[in-house]
C-alpha cells in the first residue's frame, strides 16, 4: 500500500476523501466549497467528445512499416527508400454504423494509416475496397445520409440506400463488393487495405508519376455469412476489437503487404477510362502490383480513448515525394477531412499526442483551442508572423513539388457520362465464382424486404445493364421472399420524377 501514488485533484492538490462528499450535517444539503465533487461530476458531463459522421466505430493500433524493394525511381520520399522504417498507428473501422454499433455488420471498412515520417506526418486513409459509392464529393454527403438514421423513424433505412443506389448507376462497382463475401471481413487482419484514391509521387528529377496504394493482408481473406455474423453480434458487438487485440496480446502481428500500381503523369490522357474516377481500378495487367514492403502492427494502445479514439487521419498530411492527384473525391477529403477534425477535437488537434508529428515542427497558427505548445513553434519567442527579422522558421522551397501537366477548363462536368458497367462486369464474369454469385444475389435480395417495388425494379434494370445473369439472380432470389409472404414493400409515396441519367 505504501507504494501506490497518491490521489491529487487535476491542479495537483492531494484529495483526503474520495469516498464521502461534504454536507452541512450528516442529513445535511452539499456544500459548494467540496470542489473535489464537482470536479469529478464536471470531468463526468464531458467524458465523451462528438463521434466521428461516418467511421465511428474503430479498431487501432500501432506498427512500423518497412521497406524492402526499390521505387527510388518513382519518388524522393524518404520513408518510401530502400531500408526505411517508420512507426505508424492504424485504425479500421466500419462506415455506417455509430460508436456503439456491432462490428460484424455488411459494410465497407475504413482502413487508415498514419506513419511518423521524419519529414512529418503522412496519413493514407482509405478503405478495404479499391473504389468507392460516388466519384462527385457533391454527391458525398448525399449518399451519407442514405447510410443513416431516417429523420422520422431513427432507424436504418434500405430504401433510403437503394433510392439512392439505383439513380446513381456509378455505385454499381461498390454495391457489387459490398454485397459480395468481401462485404463481411472475419476480422481486420483478413481484409486487404487501399488508398483508393490516385495519388502521385514524384522524384528529385522533378516527374511526376501517378500512383494506387494497395495493402494486402497476410493473413488471408476470410469472411463471415450474413447467418454466421448474426449470430457472432449475438453473442458479441465487440468482435473486431476482440480480435485485433487479442492477436497482438499474444504476439500473432498481423501484416500487410504494401505494392503500388504506378502510370508515368502524361498516360492518364491515354487510358480509356478516367485514371482519378474512385469508381473505377486500374487493370492489373496494364499496371502491374509493384512490391515495396510491408507494415506490422505489434503493440495495443495504453488508452484507446487517447490513442484511438482522438487519432486524426486526414489526406491533406503528406510529406515530400508523395502527393495528390486530380481525382475529385480526394480533394474535397483534403478539406473535409481536416475541417472534421478541427470541429470534433479542437483547433490544434494535431498537437495530440497521438497526431503529432515526430519530428520538429514549426508554425505560426496561434491561440485557439488547446493550444498547448506556447510561443516557441516559430524557432523564435519574438516571432509569430511571417516575414519577420527574429529567426522564425521560413519556407523550405526544396518541398516544392513539380506542377501538375493536367489542365481544363473550370465547368461541372456530367461525372456520368462514363462507363459504369464495363469493370463491374469483369467482376461479375470473371472474379466471382458461381456460389459467390449466388450469396451475392441472396445477400443483395435480403436486404430488400420493405423496399418499394419500383426502387428494385430499378435497380434490377442496372444489373442487367451489367449482365443479364446479374439481374436474373438477383430477381429469382428476391422471388422467393415474395413467394413466401417475407417481402412487405414500404407504403412511402414514389415520386414519378427521377433525376435525369447520363446514357450509356
């Protein structure tokens, strides 16, 4: 006993009784001055912090990622050398679902990453699938509300997300794999990762290259059934957590094997398909996987709240060597991503613990929340603007990155006027096996049991569009929830109007 530490309130003071408060009386009212009561019920009503919009429901923890092949060619970063290491934190997390919601739910998984770079922070934030639901961020925060809550009844809503789906012809790829077993990973270390995103690297000589980052599980691919992940939440809503965690306790690190498919910057204007649409990937056969390592998380979180919970992956955090690229999606994430952070964790999130940067950083923001670092970020106490004659830090123009050879004029381009069913059915014709496609026609026609008619016929007219065997299995399997009385469509009014759709 003599060696436990001893209670102190936040300011430092030691606490004499943390088991009674003070009352004028033993039946006596509180009294005011018992601040240690008031300060625990204070810290109580602020205990939780906003939960993240989308990808509430997470699952970290912290690795290195090492370099074993050569891309030197490709980019000047110096975490991406031959021989490098860098620690990293990762978090997976589903899309949809709040803090509290199952982890064995059919969604899309979240897969970010963030290495501490000697050169600063580089964050990868993407999910378990190479493409995406929407190419247009206008359309971001539309097809987001579909994933919540109905404004009336506070419940999920199939026919919000299949509305939607089947007016937005460029999900198709998405809803595939989504729907497919790959839409219920066993757990995160048997799912692949993804940038999803095009990205770009450039080198010392000034090229650019443009770039897809993959990240494929060593572990393998297992998935779970809609029956087989119903009765794991019936048991637990943690299992994810369960999983990840258990693993690393033992000592089973998972890995992931980092490749990267790379296009030189002018052939983007060659391809037949639109090389920055996040609807689409690049053929292997044209840009083969390149390897370049591989990234092992070896050790769980002191705190999850502190370490996973307030951790801030944003695409705007890159490092010398490695950029951006035009696709739409990935700059809108740049701000929104940033902007969320900021709004659910304070002005200067970054200086969490778990967000900030390894090595020195200096910079003139000041004030605001949680600033926490005084008046030396600058270099300088006398410097907090720029230009100035105190020794504050200054521009290192040596970061400068080639300029972008793509151009155009500013319009709204009709984002769909591309081709939606070309590479979906690939996927149905040539990388799904035959009882795969049978749990993909079940898993899709399950989810339709109060769909309006006419949503499903709509969306059954965009899998035919794909393949006459896509829309046939999907029909024959929704049939039988009609045969059986299962199938009880939504009463909610259909408006005959329809947004107007690019044709093929």
């Amino acid at each position: 006993m003599a060696d436990r530490p001893k209670l102190t309130t936040t300011a430092g003071a030691p606490v004499p009784n943390n088991q009674d408060s003070i009352s004028a009386g033993e039946r006596g009212p509180l009294l005011m001055q018992d601040y240690q009561l008031i300060e625990k019920l204070a810290h109580q009503n602020r205990e939780r912090i906003p939960e993240r919009t989308v990808h509430a429901k997470g699952w970290g923890a912290h690795g290195v990622l090492k370099i074993t092949g050569d891309i030197s060619k490709y980019t000047k970063a110096k975490c991406l050398q031959p021989g490098a290491e860098s620690p990293m934190l990762a978090r997976f997390s589903t899309v949809a679902g709040e803090l509290g919601a199952a982890d064995h739910e059919r969604d899309v998984r979240g897969f970010a990453l963030k290495f501490y770079t000697e050169d600063g922070n580089w964050d990868l934030v993407g999910n378990n699938t190479p493409v995406f639901f929407v190419r247009d961020p206008y359309k971001f925060p539309d097809f987001i509300h579909t994933q919540k809550r109905h404004p009336k009844t506070n419940m999920r809503s199939p026919t919000a997300m299949w509305d939607f789906w089947s007016l937005s012809p460029e999900s198709l790829h998405q809803v595939t794999i989504l729907m497919s077993d790959r839409g219920l990973p066993v757990s995160p270390m048997h799912m692949n990762g993804y940038g999803s995103h095009t990205f770009s690297l450039w080198n010392d000589a000034g090229e650019r290259f443009w770039v897809k980052f993959h990240f494929k599980t060593e572990q393998g691919h297992k998935h779970y059934t809609n029956a087989e992940a119903e009765e794991i939440v019936g048991k637990t809503r943690e299992g994810y957590q369960e999983a990840l965690y258990n693993a690393i306790e033992d000592g089973k690190f998972p890995r992931w094997k980092m490749q990267i498919q790379v296009m030189p910057e002018l052939d983007a204007e060659k391809q037949p398909f639109n090389p920055f649409d996040l609807t689409k990937v690049w053929p292997h056969a044209d840009f083969p996987p390149i390897d370049v390592g591989y990234f092992e998380l070896n050790q769980n979180p002191e705190n999850y709240f502190a370490e996973i919970e307030n951790a801030a992956f944003s695409p705007s955090n890159i490092v010398p060597g490695i950029s951006w690229s035009p696709d739409k999606m990935l700059q809108a994430r740049i701000f929104s991503y940033a902007d969320a952070h900021r709004y659910r964790l304070g002005t200067h999130y970054e200086q969490i613990p778990v967000n900030r940067p390894k090595c020195p950083i200096h910079h003139y923001h000041k004030d605001g929340e949680m600033n926490v670092y005084g008046g030396l970020i600058s270099g300088s106490k006398n410097a907090y603007y720029e230009p100035n004659s105190f020794g504050g830090a200054f521009e290192d123009r040596t970061a400068t990155e080639p300029p972008l050879k793509i151009s155009g004029d500013a319009a709204r381009y009709d984002h769909r006027k591309y081709d939606d069913y070309a590479q979906v059915r690939v996927l149905f014709e040539k990388v799904l096996e035959p009882d795969e496609k049978e749990r993909l026609f079940a898993n899709i026609a399950g989810t339709w049991i109060d769909v309006p008619e006419v949503i499903c016929e709509r969306q059954l007219a965009e899998f035919k569009k794909v393949h006459p065997d896509y829309e046939a299995g999907v029909r024959k399997a929704w049939d039988k929830f009609k045969a059986d009385g299962t199938y009880k469509p939504n009463a909610a009014p259909i408006s005959e109007a329809t947004p107007q759709i690019a044709a093929e």
